[in-house]
C-alpha cells in the first residue's frame, strides 16, 4: 500500500487508487523501520486542535502517526497529521450529513487482508504492529474509516471527474511507456491498459477537486492548534 489521496488526502490512505496505480505504474511497497509510540502506563489525553465546537485528541494524532508508520514506513509530522485529521472531519461530517453508508465488513476484510500481504509474512506484519503499538482491532478500525471517507469521496467527485480519449493516449505516451521502459520492464499495448490508465486519471481527477474542495472548505472553518499534551 502506498500513501492515499487525501487524507490518509486523501487520506491517504485512497485505497482504490492505491490499487490502480500499483497496477498501472508498477509501483512496489517500501519497507523502513517502525516508530514506536510513546507508552506510559496513565495517560490523560490532550486536545491537539479544536475545530468549531469539536476538538481533536492527542491520541488521535498518535494513533494516525502509528497507522502510516505501519503503511508508509514513515510519519508526517505533527502539523501535517493535524491537518489530515482535520481533512478528515470535514469528509466525515459531509458524509454523515449525506447519511453516506458505512463499509461493508467484507470490504473491511478484504482491505486488511490486502494490507498484510503488503509485509513478507503474517507473522512480520503483526510484529510491526505491535512495535507501532498498534492492535489489530485498531487497524481494522482506521481501514474502516479509509474506506469510508475514500468511498464517499469518490462518490461525490466521480460524476464531474471526465477523461477523454486523448488524455489516455497522452498519459499512456508520456508518463506510463516511459516509466516502465526505464526500468527495463516490457510496455503492454495501449489496448491492453486503457482501462486501468482511465482509472488512474479519473483518480487523478477526483484528487484534485477533493483537495480544492477541502482547501476551500478549512479556509471557513476555525481550527485552533493546541500546544502537545494540552488537556481538554
């Protein structure tokens, strides 16, 4: 799994689109060494941001640091993990307010199932969890929400986001032919790909008016940083 559009912006974490490009640029996940979270046996948790008249917990922000450390081999840092989680809220709340439905357990399942594969062993993927300090339920939990917010993005911009034939033809002449020919790897025809490429630039398409729409969206909103370990 690489990083997701938006949030996770895209969240990271888009899991679709996570999919389409590993197929279409051929992409291979990189292995770093985990992070691990700062453990004490009390902990009172803290207000990272408030946004309008909800706030934004410490540990939320820990527990997104831990889940890209899992996913990515890395963290943002704290400001950058603050305004992703703040993306978040404003998807959340246009999707609660849709009555957006939630994820299947199947895609949740199938989502986790795809995250392990992405490690050289079950084994090793529970072991990176727990250097994380990550539970499985924990992770299940943050796929769930992925897969919520990605799908209802993807719901609402899909509709607007148009590829033409000749932007295929150029994406396959100028980014995809020239990436694999690169690394030595054999270039499928054009017909062979075309529908993964569309894919990928529909993708592409929908990133780009999630990020203008969430831009557009924080500058009305009142989102105060709280200094680390503030209480509520």
């Amino acid at each position: 799994m690489r990083r997701a559009i938006f949030i996770f912006v895209l969240f990271a974490a888009l899991p679709a689109l996570r999919a389409a490009r590993a197929t279409a640029e051929a992409q291979t996940f990189s292995e770093l060494p985990p992070a691990r979270l700062r453990a004490s046996t009390q902990t009172v948790d803290g207000v990272a941001a408030r946004i309008e008249d909800d706030i934004l917990t410490e540990s939320e922000v820990r527990e997104l640091a831990a889940f890209q450390q899992l996913v990515d081999g890395h963290a943002k840092t704290r400001s950058e993990l603050i305004r992703e989680l703040a993306d978040q809220w404003i998807v959340r709340g246009e999707a609660n307010t849709a009555k957006f439905p939630r994820p299947t357990q199947a895609d949740v399942d199938r989502t986790y199932a795809q995250l392990v594969k992405q490690f050289p062993s079950p084994e090793e993927f529970q072991k990176r969890c727990s250097s994380a300090g990550l539970t499985e339920a924990a992770v299940r939990r943050m796929l769930e929400q992925q897969l919520y917010l990605s799908h209802f993005i993807d719901y609402r911009f899909r509709p607007s986001a148009q590829v033409s034939e000749q932007q295929v033809k150029n994406y396959y002449r100028d980014e995809f032919a020239p990436q694999l020919k690169a690394r030595g790897q054999p270039v499928p025809t054009l017909e062979d790909v075309e529908d993964t490429i569309r894919e990928v630039l529909i993708q592409r398409a929908i990133s780009e008016r999630a990020t203008k729409w969430l831009n557009d969206a924080r500058e009305h909103l009142k989102i105060d940083m709280g200094s680390e370990g503030s209480t509520p």
